[in-house]
C-alpha cells in the first residue's frame, strides 16, 4: 500500500523547521536581502536544532535521516527565504561526496567537523568556462611526487567566503574531459587558496556566493576523494541526491508565494469586491496550487528512492526541472495578482521572483535536466 502520510517524527520535525523559519528567518529575510548577507547567528540556531545537514549521520554527530527528511527541512527553511535556505543546506551538497565516496578518515575529520560545530562546507566544480559543461572543467590538478598540486578557478561557489572545507573537483588533462576528473576534499587554510570576488546578484542575495581561486595549492595524498574518471561520476551521483533538495525548495517559495497570494486576494478591492472573487484571480490561484502539490510529490519520490538506494538519475530531474520552472512561473504570477504592488520591494512577492530564477540555473539548468530525461527515455527505447 501506498502512503502519503508522514511519520509522528516527521511532522515533529517539519513543526521545529516551520516554528524556526518563522521566528528566526522570515522577520529579517527582506534586511538580508537588500544588505546582501548572510545571517550566520541563524545558521548557528539552525545547528543547534539538527537542520544544517539532517543527514548528517550519528556517528559523526548528526541526527542521521534520510533523503524524505532533508527535503522536508529544505521545503520549510525555502518558505522564510530560499537565499537563506541555499546557504544553510549547502553543507549537504558539501557533504554528499564524502559521505558517498570518503574513506573512513575522510568521514571522520571532515564529516565529524560538521557534526561538532556549526561550520560551513562548500562544492566547488563550476567554472567561468564550465557551468552545464561540467566535463569541460579546467582547473588542474597534477601529481608531484606524493602530493597534488591543484590550479585553477572556480566560480558562483555557495558558501566559498564561510566554508571550513572544500570539495574541490580538478581535471589531469582538460582533453580528457569527464575521464580526467578528479575529487579533493581541501582545508580552508591551505596555503594558495582564496576567496575572490563575492558577487552581487540578482536574487539570493542573501546566500553568500564567491569565487575560489587555487593558485598551486598543495593537497596530500589523503586528500583525493575519487581518481581520474571517478571525480565526474562522483559530481553526477551527488547532483541525483541533491537535486531534489532544489525542487523542495521550489516548494518552499512556491507555497510562500500561494499563501501570500491568497492572503492579498481576500484584502484587495476592485470593482467593489476582492480580487479573490474574479474567476482570472481565482484560476492563477488555482494553478499555483497546482504546480506546487505536483512538485512537491515528484520531490518526495526522488527522495524516497535516494532512501531506498535506488538510482533516481532521471526523477531526480522531473523534480528538478519541474519545480524550478514552477516556481518561476508561481512567483510571476504571484507579482500579476499584486499587480503595481507586486513590482515594489514594500511587498514579499517582488523578492520571491528574483529568488525563483536561479532555482533554473544551479545544480544543472532546466535545460540540461530534459538533456538527462531525454537520455533515459532514449536509451530505454534502444
């Protein structure tokens, strides 16, 4: 039998996520966007509770859940500012290759920070010239005796100027592409690598987003997470797992836009009743909640089936570029139904499309998504 219904634990945590999006993030999300920056005493309450990494696992002090949970958390923080939210959960993106390919040690120095302090990781594998063209990286990395010397830049890095750690991803041979690509998990403190340029974006202001640069940075042996080739099925298998985060968060800002949208339709008058009696009112409505409830069970499928150890490459991208492309479509016409209001800073839903457009861009375009889904419906076919 199927069954849609959460666990007691469940619903216990989506409350503490749902009571703490609303006590700590929704009343200062506008300050920290218009200052651009990034709130770390609400990382460090957000720790506190076991929401930075849900699955994070026991053993290296996390509260080790699954997937299902993760999007839960994702879903609830995105409600009170999806550029809050990226920079909180990014640490799982951080640390879903170790947790997938790290040897012990690895797990239990870098995986054991997380879980003993509130600290931050990043992943960094998008470059000025290698965004959706992942194999396309340039950033180097060649053996000198029994170290690596890794040399390069990476670019649009979440968490680069708050990191602890990094897992960095470098080719042997840029012509080699996907089969030269390595993985490094290195220090903050490494000699040679710095954090550049913070950058000012559209929305998501308030994730904090920077270059790296890795000018001859010297990494031990101990350091490497995947060999030549390995580095890019690592990259892929991390994405399969995290991208449903990206659609939970598209439910997160699609259903704060929903409520926002409802609440302003009662309030507003025109023509001598509310906005909420005109059926053009009533059927973008209608839809917005349409497109959330279908992204939020395409999210929880590819959770369950990252949960179930089951290879979920191409729901994963259902989710993905569903939920990214319904949540712009959601927040557009979230700022319709406001109308001139919409359009003002004074009101949420302004913020609430700036912030629904990179949910198309990061962890791989809504256009490289179909590329994945036309593959597996290809290859099937064959």
């Amino acid at each position: 039998m199927v069954s849609f219904e959460l666990t007691e634990e469940q619903r216990a945590l989506v409350e503490t996520a749902r009571r703490f999006t609303r006590e700590r993030i929704i009343p200062i999300a506008a300050e920290c966007d218009r200052e651009a920056r990034f709130p770390m005493d609400v990382f460090r309450a957000a720790w506190e509770l076991g929401l930075t990494c849900p699955v994070l696992p026991e053993t290296y002090g996390g509260p080790g859940l699954g997937e299902i949970e993760q999007a839960l958390v994702t879903e609830e923080l995105a409600y009170g500012c999806t550029g809050i939210q990226t920079s909180i959960t990014a640490t799982t993106l951080a640390a879903t290759p170790l947790l997938l390919a790290g040897d012990d040690e690895q797990k239990r120095r870098y995986l054991g920070m997380l879980g003993a302090e509130p600290v931050t990781a990043a992943y960094a594998i998008t470059e000025p010239g290698a965004g959706s063209d992942a194999a396309g990286i340039q950033t180097r990395a060649r053996k000198v005796g029994s170290e690596w010397v890794l040399h390069g830049e990476k670019c649009f890095i979440t968490n680069a100027s708050l990191a602890r750690w990094y897992v960095v991803f470098a080719t042997v041979d840029p012509r080699e592409r996907h089969r030269g690509i390595m993985a490094f998990v290195v220090d903050r403190d490494t000699r040679g690598l710095s954090v550049g340029k913070k950058e000012d974006k559209l929305g998501q202001r308030a994730s904090d987003t920077a270059t790296l640069h890795l000018e001859e940075v010297v990494v031990p042996e101990r350091a490497v997470l995947a060999g030549p080739g390995d580095g890019f099925k690592l990259a892929m298998r991390t994405f399969d797992r995290t991208r449903p985060d990206i659609g939970a968060a598209a439910c997160g800002l699609m259903r704060r836009a929903l409520d926002e949208s409802v609440r302003y339709a009662k309030e507003r008058r025109t023509f001598g009743v509310p906005i909420a009696q005109h059926q053009m009112v009533q059927a973008m409505l209608a839809e917005m909640a349409i497109r959330y409830e279908a992204t939020r069970l395409l999210v929880l499928q590819a959770a369950w089936l990252v949960d179930r150890g089951e290879r979920n490459s191409v729901v994963a991208s259902y989710a993905k570029a569903f939920g990214a492309d319904a949540a712009m479509a959601v927040a557009t016409d979230a700022v319709q139904i406001f109308g001139g209001n919409g359009y003002m800073r004074d009101y949420p839903v302004e913020k609430l499309m700036r912030d629904a457009k990179i949910l198309q861009i990061y962890e791989g375009t809504s256009q490289i998504q179909r590329i994945v889904i036309a593959r597996h419906l290809l290859g099937e076919a064959r």
